[in-house]
C-alpha cells in the first residue's frame, strides 16, 4: 500500500486481516460454525471469538499498556486505567455471515481520552480496507475518501438498522422509516454498522441512521465519516452519541436534513415531539396506511 499510514492504524490493520482470514476461512464451510445465542435474535460464533483473541493479542503485543473494550469479552482484557483504548467489533453483521451473505466486517477504533483517534473497518470478503486517523483523513484501500455532494434528501440514498430484539419500540421505528422513506430516493438494510458508515463516508450512501448501537458498531465508522468530510451525532444532532445507542451520520447538507426529521424520535426529544411521534403511530396504525410527510398525501397501498 502507498499510504503512508500511523503506526496504531497499521497495527490495527495488521490486526484485521488477521481476522478477516479467520472470518474467510470459516466463510468457506459455514455449515460447520457452530453459532450460539447471545438474546433472541443476537447471535455469535466461534468465529466471533477466534476473530476477537487474534485482533486483541496482535494490538496487545504491540501496545501492551493499552485498555480493551471488545463487543465478545468486554473490557476483560487489556490495562483497565489506560487513557488508550481499543474498541473492537471481531464481526459485524454476524447474522449476515450466519446465512452466508457476504456483507459484514471487521471494525477497530482507538479512542484516546474517551475520542476516536484511529479506525479500521475491514471487509474480508471484498479485501476493502477502510482506514482513518484524526486530522489527516479517510482512505478506501489507497484512494482518499469523501461524503457525497448531494444536497437534496429527496435525491439520497439512505441505509439503516432495523429493530431486533424484545423491548425494541417497533411501531415507532416503523413510522421513523415511513416518514424517512418518502422523503428519499430509497432506504437500505445492509445489515452491518460499521460497513454502512464506511460506505457514507465513500459517497456510496448519503446517511446512515439508527438505534440501539453500541460503541463498537459505530466508533471506527464515525471516524471514516467525519475524516472523509461529514457529520456524526445522535438523532438530535449532538455529537457526543458514542454511548448513546443511537446514530446518525451523513454529508452534511442531508445530515442536516435527517435531524429534521429523525430528531422527534431520539430518546432525547422532549415530551412535546414523543407525544406527536405517538399520536402519528396511532393515526397509521388505524388507517393501515404509511404516515405522509407535511403537505403529501399518504402513497396508495
């Protein structure tokens, strides 16, 4: 490769494609994966797992002092008072690599007093190796990445998340995607976090949103996306989200676009914009039809 890339970040890429050729190896006879179940509808395999030690024993050997924040075995690992620590999905879009589709990823972060600093999201099946580190920009492979230019919503491609697990607020996520999917040119589940922030931060997509994320589903992404010349938030716009477990990000004329709409719906709105969030589910859920942006008529079932 002709970038000229940190240390940490080439530590973290080393670190990848280590377990990105676990990953792919597996991938070869997925029959075999033995895949247990974290909570209904969450799973993770032995893969996970293997990915995990070798990602977390390559970055220790190199940074020994380092703390370990990994989706698998928490904060078990690593210095526990380092303001260093790497935070680690070993796979992302487990549920897709469990069926056999090839869309998920690797991701690794190094956060430094609590800010992502360096990212990695790596795509074992495409060999795409997204990197960034603060201050000197966002690479796919050797090209420097950039947000889209679109400037109208109604022209963007947006991907997401779709809920998942008990508890989950299905009807308000149902009406939060109606009234997104109306106001733009489509709306896509790819199914992995990670690899839908790195395709905002490429231009593939223009935003990204969704709820009940962790910090390694979104900590490296984030990086890509605001390197590459876009914004990270919660859906309120605010960008200290990595904790939150909700996450918006796009260029920024549709980011600033997406708070519009997506804001009524954080579990920061005020008691106002959840009540009208509420009365909007009640209205489509008794006339069984998708809720109208302001000034459009419902589309025709």
């Amino acid at each position: 490769m002709s970038l000229n890339l940190h240390p940490m970040v080439n530590v973290a890429v080393k670190a990848a494609r280590t377990a990105g050729s676990i990953i792919n190896r597996a991938a070869l006879d997925i029959e075999s994966v033995r895949v247990s179940q974290k909570k209904a509808n969450d799973f993770v395999t032995e893969v996970d797992q293997a990915a995990e030690a070798a990602i977390i024993e390559t970055l220790l050997t190199a940074y020994p002092g380092h703390g370990i924040w990994a989706e698998e075995s928490g904060r078990e690992h690593g210095a526990k008072d380092s303001e260093f620590v790497w935070i680690i999905d070993p796979l992302d879009g487990t549920t897709n690599f469990i069926h056999g589709l090839p869309v998920y990823c690797v991701s690794i972060a190094l956060a430094v007093k609590g800010k992502v600093e360096q990212a990695v999201v790596y795509d074992p099946t495409r060999n795409d190796l997204f990197t960034a580190t603060k201050g000197r920009g966002a690479f796919l492979n050797d090209r420097r990445l950039r947000v889209s230019k679109r400037t109208a919503l109604k022209d963007s491609l947006i991907s997401t998340g779709f809920p998942y697990r008990q508890g989950d607020d299905f009807d308000d996520y149902l009406t939060l995607m109606g009234d997104v999917m109306q106001r733009t040119a489509g709306l896509r589940r790819p199914g992995a976090a990670a690899l839908d922030m790195a395709y905002v931060a490429a231009g593939f997509t223009d935003g990204f949103f969704e709820k009940g994320l962790q910090a390694w589903d979104v900590a490296a992404g984030s990086l890509l996306v605001t390197e590459a010349g876009g914004l990270v938030g919660n859906f309120t716009g605010e960008a200290d989200f990595l904790d939150q477990q909700e996450c918006l990000a796009g260029n920024p004329r549709v980011y600033a676009q997406m708070v519009s709409i997506v804001s009524k719906y954080s579990k920061f709105a005020g008691a106002s914009e959840k009540a009208a969030v509420r009365q909007t589910t009640l209205t489509r859920t008794s006339r069984n039809q998708p809720v109208a942006p302001d000034g459009m008529e419902p589309a025709a079932l």
